[in-house]
C-alpha cells in the first residue's frame, strides 16, 4: 500500500524517499502549493499538494495511505514571526493527526527532534530522561516539545503513533540549514578555517544522513506506538570532530576560537539586523546558547529493540567528504571544488 511523506523534498526526506521506492514502496509525496516535487531529479513518486493548516486538504492527500512519514517543519534559527514555528509545527502536526484519523490511515512516524530531550550532564541522554529544569533555547525546540504533548491524545484515539529523534544530521544532500553540519565540513575544507566556540569541548552527536533514513524505516516496521527512539551515532567534542575530519580529508584548517562574550554580542547585532532590514541572521543567541551545552545521546533502545546499526562518524566524514570532492589522497583523492 502507498506510504505518504511530508518534507520529502528536504535534505532526510529525499534520502528516505529514495530508499522506500529502492524497496519497491509506492510513495506519496505531500507538498506545499509552490514547492517543488522533487528538485532537480526524476523519482516515481505520486506528488499531491497539501496544506498543513488544512485538514481537509490534507484528508484528501492521505487517501488510500495507510503509513505517513511527517518530517515537515520550520526548522530554522530565526524567523521573524516566531508563532509561524508553532503554526507549523504544532497546529500543522494536530491537522495531519486529524487527517490521519480520517482518513483511516494506520501509523504516523513523527520525526521530532533529540533536542527536545535537553542537554547531557554526565551520561549521554536516553529515551527515559526527562529534560532538566532549564529553559528551551529556540522556538523551534519548543514548539516540538509541544508537538509531542498532542500525542497521547490521538493514541488514545487508536492512532499509532511513534516519535524518532535524530541528532546532529549530515551528508549528502541540499546545503540548506537543515543540512548545516555538511555546510560546516564544506567550510573547513574548502577554506580550511573553523570556527570554535568557546573551547571546544561541548561534546554533539553526529549521524549520517542515510542511517537516519534507514532508523526511520525501522521505526515505521517496529517501533512501539507511544514510544520514541533516538537516531543518533557518535559522541565526540567539536575539537574531536575537527580532528578527525583532518586525518580523513589530509587538510589542515586555521582554528579561530571565539569567545563567549563576542559570540552572543555579535548574535545580538545579527538579530537586530535580521529584525531591521529583512537579512537572514548569521548566528542568533539561542543558537549560541545551544553550543554552549554538551548534547551526548544514546541509541541503545534503537539499537535493541529495532536494529539500528548507524556508521561510525569516520566512514560518514570519509563519505561526506569523497561527495564533496575532498578525500585524503592516501585514501583516494580525486579533485577539488
């Protein structure tokens, strides 16, 4: 039967739509009026124009669909409008719930985000923790968190529901925001600057962008309706990454440290500039804020109860960059951008 996907023409979901069509599953995309199918390639995918704040017309989109994949959302740094992220996010993801229980349709995989989870203190976080008494940094980490609070609801209703959570995604695909950490790898070695913030030793979580698509597949077949599973790989430190992003590429890169102070003063000075004269913001202070924490996560439960078996972070970067055109020559360079 046909599987419908929102954002499918973002940087995972033209990843996942190619892999569900590889396995021989009809595919549905769902679109916004004046988005694109599929830029820039030809995929056999049934393409239907939807809008997230109306029901009915997204009812009509899931007809004859039995799974959704909903990775649509505003996930940006900064908006001018801060209530289009809970418009989107929030009120948009309780019309596809609605659709969904209308149109009889049988299971919804949300992808959501590890950041709704919060920051690590001691031990990477895991499904079972609960955020800790801190603030949300971004609307966009708030306004999933309340997207999430509309769950139990639509259970209780007989919807299955289940949450997937990836971390920091890269690979590749489309340099938009979404995709930031392969823009990140392009600088480096494009450039051969990095920035690092503060010192370096904030720790992320990284994940190659086809394991998340492959996590997400495995969500959909065996995940629990209710429950949610982190789609994350590695836990290394900024300056870990860039280490080994070195010995991948053979590139070394000028590291120029910024300090807390100039970072959230030059945030402050691009938000005004952002709100003044229409420009998109380079950095805000919610993102800075953000980079100042450890975000370390476990994908155990993935692991164990649905087979997850992410790459490590060293054949991603090598991947990441043999796509990109650097590759260290003892490993096989061919060119350069």
């Amino acid at each position: 039967m046909t599987v419908a996907v929102t954002g499918g023409t973002g940087f995972i979901g033209q990843v996942l739509v190619e892999k569900l069509i590889s396995r021989g599953q009809p595919v549905r995309l769902i679109t916004r009026k004046g988005g694109s199918a599929h830029p820039g390639r030809k995929l056999p995918t049934e393409n239907v124009i939807a809008d997230l704040n109306q029901v009915d017309t997204l009812k009509a989109a899931l007809k004859g669909c039995h799974q959704v994949y909903h990775l649509a959302a505003l996930a940006k740094t900064f908006d001018p409008e801060p209530e289009n992220f809970y418009r989107v996010n929030v009120n948009g993801f309780r019309s596809l719930l609605e659709a969904s229980l209308a149109s009889g349709l049988q299971r919804v995989v949300f992808v959501s985000s590890s950041v709704v989870k919060g920051p690590s203190c001691q031990e990477p976080i895991s499904e079972s923790n609960l955020r800790p008494d801190i603030p949300f940094f971004t609307d966009y980490e708030r306004s999933k968190a309340l997207a999430e609070k509309i769950i139990n609801e639509y259970l209780d209703k007989g919807l299955e529901v289940v949450i997937a959570r990836p971390t920091r995604v890269y690979g590749p695909g489309p340099l938009t925001e979404a995709n930031s950490v392969t823009r990140l790898i392009k600088g480096y070695l494009k450039y051969r600057i990095c920035l690092i913030l503060n010192h370096g030793q904030e720790i992320g979580n990284y994940v190659y962008v086809d394991d998340v698509a492959e996590g997400l597949q495995l969500v959909m077949d065996r995940g629990r309706p209710g429950e949610d599973y982190i789609l994350g790989s590695e836990n290394v430190s900024l300056n870990e990454f860039y280490q080994l992003l070195e010995e991948v590429s053979g590139r070394k890169a000028l590291k120029l440290k910024i300090r807390i102070p100039l970072a959230l003063m030059i945030a402050k000075l691009e938000t005004i500039k952002a709100r003044s004269l229409g420009l998109y913001p380079l950095i805000t202070t919610g993102w800075v804020k953000t980079f100042l924490e450890n975000w370390a996560f476990s994908h155990r439960k993935a692991a164990e109860e649905l087979g997850y078996q992410p790459r490590s972070l060293r054949e991603g970067l090598h991947l990441t960059c043999e796509w990109l055109g650097y590759l260290n020559r003892k490993m096989g360079l061919a060119r350069n951008l």
